[in-house]
C-alpha cells in the first residue's frame, strides 16, 4: 500500500525538511545549503536569499548541533555600543553566570546600532555558539528567523523597542526608577525639574521620562517641555544638555539625569558655571555604578540591578540552550533610590 502520509513542498513527511530536502527544491547541491547554515560568505546573495526563505518557509531547525571549533561552548554577547563603566557591569553578570556552566563569552559591539549588520550575524553562524545575548539591540523578523533555524537561541537584555511576543527579554522597571527620582526631588522642594535622558527611540529612555511625568501629575505640577532634554546615556551628553540647561535665566534647581555618566557631565557644567552642588543645584543619576559613591559630592541616585539582569538572562539563556523552557520570557526586575550627597531641599528653603 503506497505511503499516503502528507509532505511538504520539499517533499519530507509531516513537513520536517532536511538539508537534501531544501538543497533539493531550490535546485543547489547539499554544500551550499549547508554553507548558508554555518555562516560562509562564498554564495551568491540571490541564492542566499532563496536558501534562507525555504529555511523559515519550512520551520527548518538543525539538529545534532556539535561545536564549530575545539574549546568550551560560546555565548556571543553583543552591545549596541560598549561603555566602559555600564557595559562591564553587564559584562560581569554574564561572565560569572557563564562560567558557573563552563561556557566562554565572545564579545562585539554593533557600532551604535541598535539592530545588527548582516555581516555580524554571518560571523555568530560561522561560530556556531549556543546562544546569543543582545544588550539594548534587537534583530529583524529576518535575522531572528536565521537564528531560529540554526536553533542558535536569543535573549535580549534592556530592550532598545518593542519586540515581538515571545522573545526572552530582561530588564528593570524603568519607569518606576523615573517616578522613584522624580518624587525624591519635589519631596525635597523643587518645582523646577529637568531631565536629560537617552536617545527618544530607546524604550528605557521614554519609560524614564514616563516615570518623570508621572511624578509630576502626581503632585499636581505642570512640566516644562523645554526642561525635557533627549541624548545619550554618556559623560559629553550630559555635560553639553547641562551646560545649555543651566545657562539659562530660569534655570532648573534639580536635574535628573538618565544615566550616572550623564550625572557626571552635569556635574562638572554645573561647577564650570559657578554652582555648587548640591547647593545650588541637586543631581540624580541613574544605574548606581560602582563610581556613583566615589565621587564629591557622592551621587544619588536609582540603582538598577545590572549584574542580577546580565545574570538572569545568561541563565535564561542557558535553559534555553539545553532545550529547557524559562519559567518567565520576560523578566522585569525592580529599581531602587539610593539617596547620598549630590540631593538637597532647593536654595532659599
């Protein structure tokens, strides 16, 4: 009796393609199939593209995966730009949580995209890692499903946007952090608040400045657009909005900052005008760096976890990988005002 078991377009039972099946219904040989799988630049972008849409048309996983080359497994972890003092924050919750199950940890930055290059994600192919961490990034419907069908799985930590449902994700409560500064300052007098966050287009940048609002209607105060000031989350960024902000004739008596390096900018435009912190003027950071209680005067400021975050996902990540399911896919963990020196009630009180 002849098989009558349905079959897909690429002629397997119950649509469960294989690299013959694909090589096959595109009409390349098994080889090219299979060096669009591990990443190799020698194809022909056209045929690249077919190999790729028959490869997400039928939900193709690999399967047996063994490693690329000698050595422990891989994690790649990626940053859409790498900061110094932020970045190795992350990097140590990953490092130490990877370590623990015996992986290594190849690092890249995204050249302050926040989606990769194709190029980069040709060369975690070729690498073959057992998953990918991206950090404030995120990848296209395209590039998630070339991941997918490696079975190459993927964590984002501090999302850039919105994602789609269903991709792991880890972050704090942002907006939370914004409402916990926001309501220190005006519990301390002022009424004149600015705020310099990050980029517009940066979900933890808007839920920062959420927090800010909200903080205000609260205590029935009306916000300055004027004092809402969108840049980076680094030192220049917060120096160059601080100098132009405190300049002014009706100059803000706080400044929340997005980020502690930000913090830091302010706080040197705020002394090359003349103005005493917390004195003249009240500072608070964001992230709680190890730096924030070294500096004069010591920073207040909203502590986000990024260790546990960093390590909360590498872990997720690593359940993933060996075929578990998370208990959560998305991980928001809480903030906390840390108050020090660099906040006061506003002169004149």
């Amino acid at each position: 009796m002849p098989n009558s078991r349905p079959r897909s377009r690429a002629g397997t039972p119950n649509g469960t393609a294989t690299i013959s099946s694909i090589a096959a219904e595109i009409g390349v040989s098994v080889p090219t199939v299979s060096k669009v799988l591990n990443g190799r630049a020698d194809v022909a972008p056209e045929t690249r593209a077919r190999i790729e849409e028959a490869l997400t048309r039928h939900q193709y996983k690999r399967r047996n995966r063994g490693p690329a080359t000698i050595g422990p497994p891989l994690i790649d972890l990626a940053f859409h730009e790498l900061d110094s003092a932020w970045s190795i924050e992350i990097i140590r919750g990953v490092e130490t949580a990877a370590a623990g199950d015996g992986v290594g940890v190849v690092l890249s930055e995204l050249g302050g995209k926040h989606r990769p290059q194709q190029d980069w994600l040709d060369a975690v192919l070729a690498r073959r890692p057992i998953g990918v961490i991206l950090v404030l990034s995120s990848l296209g419907q395209e590039q998630q499903d070339q991941l997918e069908s490696r079975s190459i799985p993927f964590v984002v930590v501090d999302t850039a946007g919105d994602l789609p449902a269903g991709v792991p994700t880890v972050g704090s409560n942002n907006w939370a952090g914004g409402l916990a500064a926001t309501r220190h300052l005006i519990g301390l007098g002022h009424r004149r608040l600015a705020v310099i966050s990050g980029p517009s287009d940066v979900l933890c940048s808007r839920a920062r400045i959420d927090g800010f609002r909200s903080a205000h209607d609260e205590a029935g105060m009306a916000v300055d657009a004027s004092l809402i000031r969108h840049g980076d989350f680094y030192v220049d960024g917060g120096y160059q909005h601080g100098r132009k902000l405190l300049a002014r004739p009706d100059r803000p008596t706080a400044v929340f900052a997005g980020s502690d390096m930000q913090a830091l900018g302010v706080l040197r435009a705020a002394r090359e005008l003349g103005l005493e912190v917390p004195r003249d003027l009240s500072i608070v950071g964001y992230d709680d760096l190890p730096l924030s209680g070294w500096i004069g005067p010591a920073l207040t400021t909203v502590h986000q976890p990024l260790q546990d975050m960093a390590t909360t996902a590498t872990r997720m990540l690593l359940d993933l990988a060996h075929g578990d399911t998370p208990a959560l896919r998305r991980v928001e963990l809480a903030t906390e005002l840390v108050v020090r020196e660099s906040t006061a009630p506003p002169p004149g009180t």
